[in-house]
C-alpha cells in the first residue's frame, strides 16, 4: 500500500463516519424535522456520481466510499420519507 492509498483509504473512512451520527439520531428518534430532502436526493446523486467515475478509473477508496455513503445516506431518506410530514418542503 502506497502513501496514497492509505490518504484515500484514511479519507474514505473519516467521510463514512462523518455520516453515522446522524443516521443513528434519526433511527433513535424518529425525528426527521431537520433532515432536508432536498440535500440528501443531491447527495445520494453525488455518490452514484462518484461510483460510477471509480468503476472507471477501478479506484477502490473512492467505490467503497461512495457505496457505503449510498447505504448511509438511503437509509436516511428512507427514514425521512416514513416519519416524516406528508407536505415536502
């Protein structure tokens, strides 16, 4: 493993976590009040993105981020979706 490598491991692994906090707040809670749609269809989009261009380029930092972001950030909408409001802002 080069130096690069494990810069680009080490940044996928920070970016993974950085979203656990909140998927973990709102499965404890329920509450998706602050949660925006919007922001997470974007993201989500953004990972797609970002997975097709490392299936490309065969970058594996970069597919197993954005994967794992995808499950991550899916599992948020989802939960936005079914708690909360029916009215979408």
């Amino acid at each position: 493993m080069t130096y690069t490598d494990l810069i680009g491991y080490t940044a996928s692994l920070l970016i993974m976590v950085a979203f656990l906090p909140q998927a973990y707040q709102v499965w404890k809670t329920k509450s998706v009040e602050d949660v925006s749609l919007m922001t997470y269809t974007i993201l989500m989009f953004g990972s797609v993105s970002w997975t097709t261009y490392g299936l490309l380029k065969s970058d594996f930092p970069i597919i197993i981020t954005n994967v794992t972001l995808f499950v991550v950030q899916g599992s948020i909408m989802v939960c936005k979706l079914k708690y909360g409001k029916k009215i979408i802002t």
